[in-house]
C-alpha cells in the first residue's frame, strides 16, 4: 500500500515537473457528488498555460534582497513635501502616487524603467 502511494506520489511530482518545463499549471481537485458523503468524490484534472511574469516580478524575484531595500528605502532622490501646501508626502500602498499627510493632494510618481 505504501509502495502505490509513494509511486503515485514520485508520477505525479514528474508530471508537475514535466508541466511546467513545458509552461502548464496543473491543478488536481476533488469534487464533491451527491449524496454528500465522506469519500464520494471525483477527482478532476485542469491543465492551463502558465501566467507569464512581468519583468518587475522576476527581478524581485531574483534579487529578492535588494527589492525589499528598494520598498524600505523611503528617502530615494524624491522631493517628500507637497507641491501644494508643503506637508509630508507618504507612499500610497499601490506605490504609484504619493498622498500629502495635511491636504491630502495625490501627487503621481515618476518610476524609473527596470
């Protein structure tokens, strides 16, 4: 018994591995039948092309350490005031705009190509 299930286990880590060699996500459920009943089931295999990383995504990916440096960094060559009464500027959570602390005024950051 445990022999069939580490062999079916060591099959489907190759064609996981096969999968994604070749750009596929594999995704094996269970779904439930009726009458709802421990173990009444149908095991159901989905296979998709595998979602293409932006080029952001693979540099944070690849030097994991200095894009955490870069989203620490808050005092980049940025001017934090507002343009507009003064007040602190803060990063918005997207990163795209800072927001002004006293008015609120959203300013769009200029990002630089990766």
């Amino acid at each position: 018994m445990k022999d069939n299930l580490r062999n079916i286990h060591r099959q489907a880590l190759e064609l996981v591995n096969q999968a994604c060699e070749l750009g596929y996500v594999i995704t094996i459920d269970t779904v439930p039948e009726q009458p709802l009943a421990m173990g009444n089931h149908t095991m159901v295999v989905n296979v998709r092309p595998a979602r293409q990383l932006d080029p952001v995504t693979i540099a944070m990916i690849e030097d994991e350490a200095q894009a955490l440096a870069d989203l620490d960094d808050k005092d980049e060559d940025e001017d934090w005031s507002c343009s507009h009464c003064g007040g602190p500027m803060h990063r918005t959570q997207i990163g795209y705009h800072n927001q002004c602390g006293d008015c609120g005024r959203m300013e769009r950051v200029e990002r630089e190509a990766p």
